[in-house]
C-alpha cells in the first residue's frame, strides 16, 4: 500500500475516501460476528474509513456490529446508513434514525439515506431528514435506487436540493447510470456511492477481467475496484468479513490504469450508449 486512497467530495466541500467497507450480509449469524468486527477494524486501519450499513441488513445487525467496530474510534469514521422507505414517513424516519443510533451506539449519523423510493411522499422523508439534521442526529442525507427522474423529482421536494449523495449499483458490468446519472451528479458535485462493487462476486469469476488481472500482477478483484476508484467522485463499497480480503481490496488504490487498459476494460464491459433503466439488488 504505497499510494493514498483517492477522496471523493461533497458539495458542502468534506472529502472522504472513494474506497469504503460494506456491511451487507453483516450481522446475520452471531458466530461470525467477531471476524466481522475484525475486518472492519482493518479497513479503518488502512484508511478505509468510511463505512455503509442500513437498519436492513440483518434487521440491524449490521449497524450492531458496525457500533462495536467502531466503538471507541467513532471520529476516526464517516459513518452512512439508510432507512427503509416502509419506515420513511416523518414519524417514521425519525424513529428509525433514532433505533439505528442507538444500535450503532453514537450520538450521529455522517450520511443517512432513504433506502429506495418508496410509499411514503417524498417531502414527509426529506422533512424529517431535515428535522434530523437540524437537531445533529444527522451530518447530511442523501438517497439511494434513484434514477435520474427519480433525482430530478425529488430536487423539486422543499429542501431536496438538499441532497448530499446517491447510492446506486455500479461496477464494470452495470454501467448504465454513465449514460445520464453519473454525468448529472458530477454537474453538482454529488458523490456517486457504488454498491456491490464485484458483481456480488461475479467479477471475479469472468474470463477475460481474470486474464487481464494476471497480466497485470493483480486480482481481479483489485482490477474492477481500480476501474471505480478512477471514476469521478464515486466512492466504492465493497464488504469483506476477511482483514486479508479487505487489504487485498485497499491494495487497489495502487494500480493506475493506462488509457490503453481503460480501452480495454471497455471493449469487455461496453458503456452504455443510450439512457437504461436503472438497475438494482
């Protein structure tokens, strides 16, 4: 790990790496727990210190491992988490922000997202959002499954042009949103959150990234999360229960991919050439 982690910002000018800890699939199983809370730990000391978690995952076992990782060290981290658009009334953002502080045991959220767009209007989450962030449960919030109409409507909500970042499904072989998405976050320098950074693993599995990787002296995991780290003020979020995992995944920041291996990686994984449909797990 010689080179620094390249730093995504936001519009309020914090700067935070492009290179995060998942939680996804954390806090499932009470006997795992443990080397859960390891991994994270080793991501926050090598720098990885941005962590994404949601009341979701394991019905908030993962924000409970979360809260013990970083139990002790909560300045060290930016800390994101979501609610349930089933929960996202006002009332009911509100008491979900509430359930996952105290799971996580801190006083604050950095980043909180509406999960995906829901029953609930756009206007009574986007209040509360802004309830919370009044009172400090909450830094900034922002959201997540949202295409650009999706966007476009909610910067049209009282105080939606708020809106700090979005969370969406992006690797090498999803990129759709970089037809129209992506180019319109960057306009307000919005951070583009990439989830299941791996395909949920497929990536690692394909052919022609694995022979690639070989040429180059790196796994294909590394390859794929070099792509995003090369992206404009997108930060990835792969999740890893294993410390030597995640300093495989921190090794990524090392690799500067040339033009010619950029063209490559295209000719793969082709960019979208018209507006998609958004895609999501």
């Amino acid at each position: 790990m010689t080179q620094p982690i390249p730093q995504a910002r936001f519009a309020d000018g914090t700067e935070v790496p492009a290179l995060g800890l998942g939680t996804w699939h954390m806090g499932e199983s009470r006997k795992d727990s443990a080397a859960e809370v390891r991994a994270l730990q080793a991501g926050i000391e090598c720098g990885m210190t941005l962590i994404d978690t949601a009341e979701m995952y394991a019905d908030g076992g993962a924000e409970s491992v979360t809260g013990e990782a970083i139990r002790g060290r909560r300045d060290e981290v930016f800390l994101v988490s979501k609610v349930l658009p089933s929960n996202a009334s006002h009332k009911g953002t509100v008491a979900a922000c509430e359930a996952s502080l105290r799971r996580l045991g801190t006083d604050r959220i950095d980043l909180y997202l509406l999960h995906w767009p829901g029953r609930h209007p756009l206007r009574e989450t986007v209040a509360a959002f802004e309830e919370l962030r009044g009172a400090g449960k909450i830094v900034r919030w922002g959201v997540s499954n949202f295409d650009t109409l999706a966007m476009r409507q909610l910067s049209a909500v009282p105080g939606g042009g708020n809106c700090a970042a979005n969370q969406v499904l992006y690797n090498l072989s999803t990129r759709g949103i970089e037809f129209d998405l992506m180019p319109w976050m960057q306009e307000l320098t919005m951070p583009l959150m990439a989830y299941s950074p791996l395909d949920e693993g497929r990536l690692m599995r394909h052919p022609g990234l694995g022979k690639m990787a070989g040429q180059l002296g790196v796994t294909p995991a590394q390859l794929a999360l070099a792509f995003l780290l090369g992206r404009d003020n997108a930060i990835a979020i792969p999740k890893s229960s294993s410390p030597d995992r995640v300093a495989e995944n921190r090794a990524s920041a090392d690799i500067d991919l040339s033009g010619e291996q950029l063209a490559e990686l295209d000719r793969m994984f082709p960019p979208p050439r018209s507006r998609e449909p958004l895609q999501m797990i």
